[in-house]
C-alpha cells in the first residue's frame, strides 16, 4: 500500500466527493472548522501570488532575451500567438453557449465560502507585500532588464528565488489544495449549492474536451498543409505525449516523449531539440482554452458578464503570466490567480471555485498543450531560414 501513489486528480475527485458526502451529514461546527482552514488558506493564497508572479515572470522574459536570436523570437511569436488565437476561440465559444449550457444556474447568493455559518474559530491576517499590479509592473521591469544585461548573476539569483517558489506550490499549496477543496464543496453541499457546480463541472468539462480537440486539429492542419503532411497522421504521431501528459499533468514531465515523436514529424533534430523545451514553458494554448472557459462559467454563475473588452487583455496577459509557469500540477491557475482578481475581479470564494473548476480538469489542458507543441515545432522547422 506504501508504494500506491494517487495524482492530484484523484485526489481532488475524492475530495470533492467526501466533501458532499460530509458536507451532507455533518453539523455546523464540523462545518466551520473547515471554513476556518479555509480562510486560511485563501489568506495565505493571496499573501503569496506576488510572489508567484515575481518567481514565474522575471526569470521567464530573462531568460527568454538570452540566445538564439531569429529562432527563439520566430518561436516564441508562434507559441504566444497560439496561445491567444486559443484564448479568443474559447471566449467566443463560451460566451455563445453559456446562456443556453448554463441556462438557470446561479451562485449570486454564494458570496464567500463561510456565509451562513458562523465565524471561524481562527483568523490568521496575511498581508500580501505588493499589489498584484505593483508585482507584474517589477516583474515585466526586472525581466526586461535582465534580458538585455551581458551578466547572469542576478538572473540566477531570480532563477533560485523562482525554485523556492515551485518548491512552495508543490509541497504546501498543492498537497493543501484537496483539503481545500473539500472544505469549499462541504460548504457548498451544507448551504445546498452543490447541484448547481455539479452540473456546471459537467457541461464545462465535455465543452473543454470538444474545444482542445477542435484546436488540435486546427493547429495541425495549418503545420500540415505548411509541411505538406498529412495532419491527422501527425496528431497520431504525437499522442503518446498527449497521453503521457494527462497522467503527469506536466509539460516539463512530458518533455522526453513530446521530443521523441515531434522529431518523426519530418524535422531537423536541431530545431526539436530547442523549440520542445521552450514550448514546454510558453506554449500553454490548452491551459488558456481551459482557463478562459472556466473562468467565464464562473462569472455566470455569480451573475456577472465578461465583454470582449474585459477579456481580451485577460488573456493577453494570461499569455505572458504563465510564461515558464512551473511544470507541477496546477502552475496555470496559480500563475492565473493574480489576473482573475485584478482584472476580473474574482472574490476568494471566486478564485476558490476557479481553482477547484481547473484543476479537475487540468490534465486536459497540460495534453493539449504538449500535443499543439508538435504543430508548432513543424511550423517553425518549415518557415525558420538561417
């Protein structure tokens, strides 16, 4: 039993069923001890996203201004561009559907995670350092400068600094999250929401499904007709990454099995060898699709409307926050966080249904953006000229 491991999906599945299980029989004080975790929780969240920006953004624009010149700025113009068309397609979508998916279904009266109950025992103040506008404004300044400095000290020390932080989501906030997230859906099933998200994650997860193979398909049906290939024989090619990565929720992980079978796809090894690990950290059009989508269902249910004007510079930032976003389960949302509340406006009781909404479907999104790495990798091997 020592030796069986379970990913973080299962892990967020089983908590959201013990959440309703629990949340169904239990009585009130059960109830608000986990609201107080909660709380805490979501104080430490906030407190530390400025951080989280910080660590994924400056090291990820210095060390992008560093190399191969023409190749790394064909590619990551690609990846980024990918990225956002991804974005803009899930928006469209979303806001067409969501009046008739969701039709019905509302969360207005579900202002925070406690409400109804009453307050927690314990109240733990974390005072974040910076505003997360103040963070992204250092993060692009510093960045900016570190790629156009000669020396590395100070993006190495950055580098250290952005290793801490991975090492902080992945053995605090990550291992948190389930315990989180059951203490969210007990609420929820004690205050009698829990139908709405239910049928919500439902709906949301085929709709994201569809949307990741559409794109797929269009990705590699612009690098097929490019590389005169045929598209459908290329995503064959690359499924083992697509498969491989649903089980690690990794880019990172997934890099050794995207490079293996993107180097069939009739393409110098060269170009393979420096386009894959890149992508692994600035191609995230699946992460953005799944993002984009759930975070727009969230809105809905609390009412609110997202116009084109609100959303377009979401996602554009979305495009440069998750840049060397950490190859751990969960990076994405957490490098999204930030953005959701300063542009979005997300409540922590937003921000806490956002993060339980991506993560049970953040395998798909870390598959698709593997898998789009290939088409990618094909359109720069054929456009790029020395």
């Amino acid at each position: 039993m020592k030796n069986i491991k379970f990913g973080l999906l299962t892990r967020i599945i089983v908590a959201i069923v013990l959440g309703i299980i629990i949340g169904s029989i239990s009585n009130e004080w059960f109830i608000q001890l986990f609201a107080t975790f909660n709380g805490i929780f979501g104080n430490f969240l906030s407190f530390i996203i400025p951080f989280i920006i910080i660590g994924f953004i400056t090291p990820g624009i210095g060390t992008l201004g560093k190399g191969a010149g023409k190749l790394l700025g064909l590619s990551a113009f690609l990846a980024y561009g990918s990225t956002l068309v991804g974005g803009l397609i899930a928006y469209i979508v979303a806001k067409s559907l969501y009046p008739t998916l969701l039709n019905g279904q509302s969360l207005t009266n579900f202002a925070d995670p406690t409400e109804g109950l009453s307050e927690p025992f314990l109240t733990i103040s974390m005072v974040p350092p910076m505003e997360v506008v103040s963070a992204l404004i250092l993060s692009f300044v510093v960045g900016i400068g570190l790629a156009a400095i000669k020396g590395d000290k100070l993006l190495n020390v950055f580098l250290d600094f952005r290793g801490i932080v991975e090492l902080v989501i992945e053995k605090v906030i990550i291992p948190l999250l389930p315990f989180h997230i059951f203490g969210i859906f007990a609420n929820m099933t004690h205050t009698g929401q829990v139908a709405t998200i239910l049928s919500v994650f439902s709906k949301v997860m085929v709709m994201i499904i569809i949307l990741h193979i559409v794109y797929l398909i269009l990705q590699y049906s612009v690098a097929g007709s490019i590389s005169k290939q045929n598209p459908i024989g290329m995503l064959k090619t690359m499924s083992p990454a697509y498969f491989t990565a649903l089980g690690t929720q990794s880019s990172a992980a997934t890099i050794p099995v995207t490079l293996t079978h993107a180097k069939k796809l009739k393409m110098k090894d060269s170009i393979a060898d420096f386009t894959i690990p890149l992508f692994a950290n600035i191609h995230l059009s699946g992460s953005t699709i799944t993002l984009v989508s759930c975070s727009l269902a969230v809105m809905f249910l609390h009412g609110e409307s997202a116009t084109i004007g609100t959303y377009l510079p979401f996602i554009f930032m979305l495009g440069i926050t998750m840049v060397a976003a950490p190859g751990v389960p969960g990076g994405a949302v957490m490098a999204a966080i930030g953005l959701l509340e300063s542009m979005l406006g997300f409540s922590p009781a937003m921000v806490s249904l956002m993060i339980a909404l991506y993560l049970a479907q953040d395998s798909l999104g870390t598959a698709c953006n593997v898998t789009g790495d290939g088409a990618i990798t094909s359109i720069v091997n054929t456009v790029y000229k020395r």
